[in-house]
C-alpha cells in the first residue's frame, strides 16, 4: 500500500497505530511517521461523536467484524477536517487477530462540491420563491410540474398540489390561443421568447394582462425536456397607460372644445339678437311665433352647449380650491336636491359612516355640490319612481375618502361602461353627452377620481368617487 494514493493504517490491539503509508500522512497533515506511530487512533478524531464510533467499530473488528465504504471525518494535524470513505477488517496472523487494518479515500473536495451545489439550489430555490414575477417549469407536453408563491397567487392558488397537472392551455382564454400557438412556435425554434404580452385567466374566469418570456429547456439530446415560464402581471401598467392616453385625448379635446366655443359664441349672440330683434318686430304675429319660439329654443341650447365646451376646455388651478367639509357640503347638495321635481319620487338615504362626518377636502364647493346633483338627476332618472338613492359616504382609509352614489335603476349596458366619460357619448334623448365628462374633468383636478359600474348583484349601478383628504392634497 505504499505507493497508493488510498491512506492505509495498522492498529494493534490496544488501539495505538503501528504503521501508515505516506498518502495517510499527506492527509493527516503530519510529516513524519515518528509523529504518530504509537499514538492511540484517538488523536484523529475531535468530535466526541465520531470518536465514540470509532470505539465502536474498533471493538466490532477486534472480535472479527468487518467495516466497509462507511463515512468518517479525521481531525488533521493542522486543526483542518479530512471527510473520508474508509473500509476496516481484522488484521490476522496464524488465525489470531492481532490488530486491525484499514483504507480511506479522501472525499473533501467531492463533499464540498456537493455542499456548494447544495447551497446553490438553496439559493436558487430562495430567488424563484421570493421573485415578484410568477415562475412556473412545464414538461414537454406543457403540464404544469411546479409554480413559485407569486404564480400562484396570479392565478388564485394556494399550494402547487392544487395547480400540478394542469396545462398551462387551462389558464388561456379562447381569444388567445392563436397567439399561444404562435409563442410555442417561435420558442421551439429559437428556444427563447422575451417580453410577450398576453392575456391569461384566473382561477375566477378573470381576464389579466401579463408580460411573459419563456425559455425551452433540452436534453443532452437536444430534444426538448421542459420550459420555464416568467410571468408579470402588468395590470397596473396597462392601467396608467390607459390614463395617459385618456389625459392626452382629453387635453387635446379641451384645446379644441375650448377654440370652437369662443369661434361659435359670436355668431351664435348675433342670431340670439337677431331673433330677440324679430320676437319685437314680428313677435305679436301668430303665424311666425313658433318659429320664432323654435329658432330661440335651439339657440339656448347651442348657448348652453357652448358654456359646457368652454367649462371642459377650462383648466381649475389649485389655488381655487379650499379646504371644505365633505359632510357640510353633502347636506347642502341633499338641501338643493330636494326643491328638485325629482325629489318627490326618489327618495334619497343618506349616509355617514362613523369616522367620515369631520372629512376635510380641498375643492370648489359650488361645483362639488353641483356634481352631486347631477349624480342624483342621473340617478333618478335612470331608476323607477318610488326607488330608492343611496348617498353614501364611506370611513377614510388610507389618505383618502370614498362617496358613493346607488340606484336601483336597469344599470349600464356592458359595452357602454367604457364610454360612459367620452364627450358627447349618451344614451338618453336629448341628451348631450358632456355631463359625465365635466364631472371626471372637475374631479381629476381635485387629484381624484370617478368610476360607474353596475350593481353586483343587480338592479342599479354605483358612481364611485375618490378622493383626497384635504391634508394630503399637496402630498
């Protein structure tokens, strides 16, 4: 055993080390055999553990038992560890055992690779589980195998044991399959995508927008084993672009609005006086009188319309707005309301919740006031007489205070909610189409906002307003 590259010892009966080969010294740091010939084998060991074992399988091999391919540590010379395989067998002569005999191969380096490897999946497992992307590994047939918390929690699961098994194909609605089969195409190609925007569904049915890239993953035959899938919800991106685009088309319509009202006001005023002029000269004729009463009436209401364009058009700075009791100002538009021919069949109940009747916001007092009217008006008469309005106005969180506005009326057909603000959108007769877009104006420049949906469950809908509590205006 002297040239093997194995460490290779002889212990005698009482357990004190009679020879080593110099692989034996190598690892145990020591460089001379003087330096542990006749030391008992329990110089090697430190821990109080490994030593016991050691005793242990001493006294099984002494009395003719055998040892093999089993894991010990050695404490080196030095203070350093050797992690070992070693195999053991009495150490006979002439049918006597005298002693023990024994090798050991030196595992450090393996064990320590394989405690780096060990810690890198720990670490790796700890960056997928805390990602705030979804993470999600399919097998070749695309079946989900495992999916991270974030995953999870995008497509409403509490645990993998319930999203296991599924196809990813389960979480795509029907409109997005094409689109599905085009990214499986590009990625069994390139064996990449990045950044595809998507539509997936959620436990729920809910449609969400998502940004996903994929990567597809080959065995050392090349042939695909599996994909990873990277997932961003991108719900609150979506959203803020929406408003941009909105505050963008809104700006350039109030430019417009603003410049077509001022052009039109004047000629508008030279026929309201023309007319003014005639009703004096040829008025007392009853033959011209509903003519004249026609051209009065239609003038009006292209006068009215231009104040609303020119009220769109208008910018509300900051500085006209002033601190304000959100309750005191309710109860007025309620005053108001109620010498309203609407009042008399729409009852309505107002509500303060606990915490809510000190609210200060900052805001134009007039114009508030007017926009609860509206919203009252709007509900009544989209509601039956004799129904009920709720005015509500709800406890503060988080910075901010919320008013609500229900009726029982039929609600809003589904693909009218997202036009119910654009100007001059309406489904009443008569109507224009810019009292909604007034009131989002006016509450946009307070830094809040409006929303309408329909009641769930139905009849009725529900005009939402949010806004700011007076001291975090300037926040």
């Amino acid at each position: 055993m002297k040239y093997s590259e194995a460490g290779y010892f002889i212990i005698d009966n009482e357990g004190l080390v009679k020879n080593v080969n110099a692989p034996c010294l190598r690892m145990l740091k020591y460089s001379a055999l003087d330096e542990i010939i006749g030391k008992h084998f329990s110089v090697v060991f430190s821990n109080k553990a490994e030593l016991k074992k050691a005793k242990g399988i001493f006294d099984l091999v002494i009395n003719g038992g055998y040892l093999s391919k089993d894991k010990f540590s050695f404490h080196c010379k030095d203070g350093a560890f050797v992690h070992s395989i070693i195999s053991v067998r009495p150490l006979e002569i002439t049918g006597k055992v005298i002693g023990i005999e024994g090798i050991f191969i030196d595992v450090t380096k393996e064990k320590g690779v394989k405690e780096e490897l060990k810690e890198s999946e720990e670490r790796y497992r700890t960056l997928v589980e805390t990602s705030p992307d979804g993470i999600m590994f399919l097998d070749p047939k695309l079946y989900i195998i495992v999916a991270n918390k974030q995953a999870l929690k995008l497509y409403g699961y509490e645990s993998n044991e319930e999203i296991t098994g599924k196809r990813i194909f389960d979480f795509i609605p029907k409109h997005g399959k094409k689109l599905t089969k085009e990214i499986r195409e590009n990625l069994l190609q390139k064996g990449i995508v990045r950044n595809v925007e998507h539509e997936m569904m959620h436990r729920n049915r809910k449609l969400f927008p998502i940004e996903m890239s994929a990567t597809l993953l080959r065995n050392l035959k090349g042939e695909p084993e599996g994909t990873i899938i990277v997932i961003r919800d991108i719900s609150e991106r979506k959203n803020m672009e929406k408003q941009l685009l909105r505050s963008q088309e809104v700006s350039a319509f109030q430019k417009i609005a603003s410049g077509v009202a001022h052009e039109v006001r004047t000629p508008l005023n030279a026929i309201l006086s023309i007319t003014e002029a005639l009703f004096l000269d040829i008025g007392k004729n009853k033959k011209y009188l509903p003519y004249l009463g026609h051209i009065r009436n239609q003038v009006n209401r292209l006068s009215l319309l231009m104040n609303d364009l020119l009220e769109l058009g208008k910018p509300i700075p900051p500085s006209s707005l002033t601190n304000q009791s959100l309750t005191d100002i309710s109860i007025t538009s309620l005053n108001l309301w109620n010498e309203t021919k609407f009042s008399k069949t729409h009852p309505v109940n107002f509500i303060v919740s606990p915490g809510a009747e000190e609210a200060l916001i900052a805001t134009d007092k007039l114009r508030l006031q007017q926009i609860f009217i509206n919203l009252m008006e709007n509900a009544a008469q989209n509601s039956p007489d004799g129904s009920e309005i709720i005015f509500q106005i709800l406890k503060p969180a988080e910075k901010i205070i919320k008013i609500c506005i229900i009726d029982r009326g039929h609600g809003i057909q589904p693909e009218n909610l997202p036009l119910i603000f654009e100007p001059f959108f309406t489904t009443r007769q008569g109507g224009i189409g810019l009292g909604l877009s007034l009131i989002e104006n006016f509450i946009g420049s307070m830094g809040g906002k409006i929303t309408i949906s329909n009641n769930d469950p139905l009849p009725g809908c529900t005009a939402e307003i949010i806004l700011c509590l007076a001291k975090d205006i300037e926040q």
